[in-house]
C-alpha cells in the first residue's frame, strides 16, 4: 500500500502487490487509470524507501512501457 512517486515527484498510485520473478521483484501500482509494471531494483531504478513516510521514490515515468 505505499505509495510510489517518479520522476518530478509523479504520483505513480499505491503498491497492490509484489511480484516475483527470477530477475527481481517488480512492484506493481495502480494510480487508479493504469497500472504499471515498475523494476525493484535498488540504485538506478528505486531510490528510497521511506516506510515512515509510507513512500517509494523511484527513477519512473507513467509514460515508460510497462
């Protein structure tokens, strides 16, 4: 349920899930029009993890193909 902003702070909608896969988990969002697919992947992707602020800072797009 945190919620996840990209680049210029774009609310990019809550974490519903977490999936795995053999590479990496992705995060899946919803920003309630699209879902999107976003690599967990700590340093060029996901920046910081803020589990006070209830917040995920990743370097992400609502625009970037999922």
């Amino acid at each position: 349920g945190l919620e996840v902003r990209g680049l210029d702070a774009q609310p990019l909608g809550r974490v519903r899930r977490v999936i795995d896969s053999p590479a990496h988990p992705i995060l899946e969002t919803d920003d309630g029009a699209r879902v999107h697919l976003i690599p967990f992947v700590r340093g060029p992707i996901v920046e910081n993890v803020d589990l006070a602020a209830g917040l995920i800072h990743v370097n992400w797009a609502a625009d970037y193909a999922d």
